[in-house]
C-alpha cells in the first residue's frame, strides 16, 4: 500500500488488488509522453518554418503567443466542460483537432505556402483543444492509478525526457526534410495519444457525497439555452468557490503569480540569451540539457520519498532553483552553470510531483477539473508579464543584476509559502508517509475524500454550504467495463 512506502499494489474501489502500472495507466503514460515529445519539437519548427519563409523572431513570437493565449484565456471553460462530460472523450476530440490542424500546417510548409495569420490561426485552434484537454488530465491520474504520487512522479520523468530528446529531434528532422516534417511528426503524436486513450479503460470517477452525489441525475438532459448557460455559469462559479474556500490552494496560487512576474518569466529569456552572448549556442544546450536531467532526478525523487506534509516538502525543495539564476547572473563557468541547471531542475520537478499529487487527492473528484483549470491558468496567467518585463529590465539594470534579483526571489518564494500555515500544515490524503494515522480505506477518494480538507481549512475562509443541486456530473455512460466511457 501506498502508505507502507512499498509502490508495489494497491486496493482498488471495489476491493480488488490491482498493479500500480496497470495496462491503463502505460497506456495514458505513453499517451502524455509522446504527446509531450511532439510539442517540445514545435519551437523548432516554427522557428525554422517562419525564418526560412522571411519571417522574424517578431513573427514567431506571435505564433507561439496565439496559442498560449487560447490557452490561457479558455482553460477555465475546459475545466467547467470537463466536469460535465466524458474527459476521456473531450481529450480524444482534443488530439483528433490537433492532429487536423498540425496536418494542415505540415501542408502548408511543405508547399511553401507560409501565411503568418494562417499559422496564429492554428496555433489559436491548437490552444482551444489544449484548453479542452488539459483539465481531463488531473481527474484521470487517480482514477487510473493506486500510486498517484508515483503515477505523477512517473509522467514527470517521462514528460522531462522527452523534453530532453524534442528539441533534438526537430533538428534532424529539419536537416533531413524541412519544417513541414516536424509539423508531421507532431501531427501523428497526436495520433498516438488518441490511439492510447481510445483504447484504454477508464474506471468510474469516484463522486462526492451529499449534494454532489445527488446531481447528477438532471445532468445532460435537454434543456432551453438559457437553462444551460445558466447551469454553465453555476458550474464556473461553483469551481471558483471550491478554490477559493482552500486556502493552501490559493494561497500557492497567489505565491506563484509572484515566481512567475519575479522568477521563472525573466530566468528562462535572460539565461537563453546570456549564454548563448557569453559562451556560444552549445553551451547554452549544454545547460538546458542539465536542466532537463535534472527534472529527470526529481522526478525518481519524487517516486521515492514519501513526506506526510507533501506541500512542505516541495516548498524546500524549491530553495534549489536559486542555483540557475545565480550561477548565470554571476557569470560562472559554463560546468557551474550546468550544475546549477541540474539542481534547479531537480527542486522544481520535486515540487510539481508534491503539487500535482496534493491537488489530485485533496479535491473533490466532482470539482477537481474545475479547480486544477484554475491552477492552471493562476499558475500561467504572469508568465508572460515576467517575459515582457525582463527585456526592459535587462536594458535597465543589465541582465546579469536581473538574474540575480530572481535568484534572490526565488529564496522569497518557498519562504512565504512555508509561512502560511494551511499550506505548510497541509497532511497528505491518501494516507502514504503516515505513521500513526488510519490509513483511509477503498472509498477514501469518494465521499471521505472532501472531510480531511475541509478540516484543514483556514479559519478565517469560511466553508461553503452545499448547494440544493450540484451541476458538473459526468454522462451516464462512464460506467464500469465500458471501453469508451
């Protein structure tokens, strides 16, 4: 069992011993790693395809900005949507546009018929689908694996490889064909995964208790538009007073507006161009690629130790990423910049693994896709903000002084984090690392999943009275042995 440290077994809802690698849970595994192959690749290939079409770095900016705005913008409606139906089908349909719409852009490089609107056009329809995609992926890990801390840990090291080997990828691929055979090559990854999760059997979602298990039986019946939107609006508005009324949730959610703005947003552009300016583009590949190593030793970590305050855990581990920013702002040598790139990258895959396994096993299964959307865009909302400002900041201070500046942040961070009680104090749900504690039994993700977090919320945030009849239920359909839930 999870909690006796062994990662070998678990019980399943219905009593019945299962593997933690389940044929379900390999095929989602590969499903994320080869989908996550195919989008570090894409960088490569539009900055290839647009260059090469007389295009600039403006054009390519613009490009990848299309879609992370979609992203962003929409991931919230994805998590309202995903509560409400099959997430299984919306990351199949999520795969199949996006298989279409880089099919579409394979054709259009290999004609040379380049038109810059054309290509934002994909990169917005492409995140509208991440959007839709992405909610799915929070409830779909506990409900294929027992582990889920080793589940994650496991697509961390999985998603960090491929990370490692896309960029490398791409650049064959160029050499060998042009851009448009890396826009094919992505294209059929996408394939890949909807192969996977076609064919994968997913278990019935666990649901709350109360009013939330009493729902669903009006859910998906036809009804006026205006019942629906309305229905729609309740649902978001649900979600965000789930999120709200957690105050370790928020609370890491509000710490890392301040990472991103401070840290993560102007660390990943000024250490780009400081090294490559000082030392040349290979070493600056020497250093992502210790980075990427890095995140791959955080993830084994993370598989191993087991700490009862996860959300503690991970917030020291963050102390690690000071070594990147301050190596680069101090102008060390490049090995100690590739040392400290490996450490940065092995506290932050630490603390996403400890994040994502917290969010999962914390939160209710009827709301944890609306919530895990806010996550999402929380987490992503600054980054951007972070970017714009390092190039005018860089101009003013120099961008060795901004580097440093971060790193000093980036100690500011797990600081405030481990100073807010809800979070520091915040005991895993799923029983593993305790001592002592009963460990919870088959149903634990189900009704009793919500009573240890509601212990757990803050005084001052009150809780929030169950509604007469919850929305957000998923379709009929997703019941037990059913191939396509």
């Amino acid at each position: 069992m999870p909690g006796a440290g062994t990662g070998a077994e678990d019980l399943e809802d219905g009593g019945r011993r299962r593997p933690v690698w389940s044929r379900d849970f390999g095929l989602f595994f590969v499903a994320r790693a080869v989908a996550r192959l195919g989008d570090t690749m894409l960088p490569v290939a539009l900055a290839a395809g647009l260059l090469q079409h007389g295009y600039g770095a403006g054009a390519v900016g613009l490009a990848m900005a299309s879609t992370a705005a979609a992203f962003a913008g929409l991931v919230v409606f994805g998590g309202v949507i995903a509560d409400r139906f099959s997430t299984r089908k919306l990351m199949i349909g999520a795969d199949l546009v996006r298989l279409g719409t880089q099919t579409v852009a394979a054709v259009l490089f290999f004609s040379g018929h380049v038109v810059l609107w054309e290509i934002c056009v994909i990169g917005f329809a492409n995140g509208v689908a991440g959007a839709v995609f992405q909610p799915g992926v929070a409830s779909t890990v506990p409900r294929l694996a027992a582990d889920i801390q080793g589940a994650n840990g496991a697509i961390r090291i999985a998603e960090s490889a491929a990370q490692l080997a896309g960029p490398a990828v791409a650049g064959v691929l160029v050499g060998l064909a042009s851009p448009g055979g890396v826009f094919a090559a992505h294209a059929a990854t996408y394939a890949v995964s909807a192969l996977c999760l076609l064919v994968l059997r997913l278990p019935p979602a666990a649901r709350g208790g109360g009013a939330r298990a009493h729902g669903a039986a009006g859910h998906g019946a036809p009804g006026h538009g205006a019942s629906a939107a309305g229905a729609f609006r309740a649902d978001l508005a649900e979600g965000w007073r789930e999120f709200r009324a957690r105050t370790w949730l928020w609370a890491v959610i509000a710490v890392w507006c301040l990472y991103m703005i401070a840290v993560w947003g102007p660390t990943v552009p000024l250490v780009a161009t400081e090294v490559v300016q000082q030392h040349g583009p290979g070493a600056y590949g020497l250093v992502n690629s210790a980075l990427g190593a890095g995140t791959v030793v955080g993830g084994f970590l993370a598989l191993r130790l087991r700490p009862r305050r996860m959300l503690r855990a991970g917030a020291f581990a963050l102390f690690a990423f000071f070594c990147l920013p301050a190596a680069v702002g101090a102008g060390l040598g490049v090995g100690a910049m590739a040392a400290g790139a490996a450490v940065a990258g092995a506290g932050m895959s630490f603390w996403g693994v400890m994040w994502a396994t917290s969010v999962q096993t914390q939160v209710p299964p009827d709301v944890l896709n609306r919530l895990h959307a806010y996550d999402v865009a929380g987490s992503l909302a600054m980054m951007p903000v972070g970017q714009a400002l390092s190039g005018p900041a860089a101009s003013a201070l120099g961008a060795e002084h901004v580097l440093l500046v971060s790193a000093a942040v980036s100690l500011v961070v797990p600081v405030a984090l481990l100073a807010v009680p809800a979070i520091r104090g915040l005991a895993r749900a799923d029983g593993a690392g305790a001592r002592g504690a009963g460990m919870r039994g088959a149903g634990s993700r189900g009704a009793g999943a919500a009573a240890p977090d509601a212990r757990r919320r803050s005084p001052s945030v009150p809780l929030t009275a169950p509604a007469p009849a919850r929305s957000g239920r998923r379709s009929a359909a997703e019941e037990p042995g059913d191939p396509l839930p």
